[in-house]
C-alpha cells in the first residue's frame, strides 16, 4: 500500500500489463471497496480502451513495462 494510488475518482482502472500478469494486492481491492471506489482490473491494453471511454471522475494505475 505504499504506492500513490489515485483514489479521488468513482472509478480506478488498473492495467496489469500486456499480459495480465501484474497481480493486485488484496489491501488494494479492500482499500477501493471501503473507498467506494468502482475497481476495474484488465490487461493494460483493455484498460485503456475503457479509460478512453469513461475518461470523467476515472482515474488510472497502468503497467506498461511487458
């Protein structure tokens, strides 16, 4: 939990590379949950696209290094 996670949105979209392959912690899915934070976690490439889509009160956490 020591990374700077964007919680001021409705909703965080987390890219978890090109292959899906980054895991998201648990504390992360409770920290979003407690937070009401709408959490959608796809591969990086997906991710974007529906950042693209619902760019308002969305904020994103992309992996882009594979």
């Amino acid at each position: 939990m020591e990374e700077n996670i964007p919680w001021k949105c409705t909703c965080l979209v987390i890219g978890t590379g090109a292959y899906g392959r980054l895991p998201v912690m648990d504390d992360v899915k409770r920290e979003a949950k407690d937070r009401r934070v709408k959490l959608v976690v796809l591969p990086t490439a997906e991710a974007i696209k529906v950042l693209e889509k619902h760019p308002k009160k969305t904020n994103a956490v992309l992996h882009v290094t594979c």
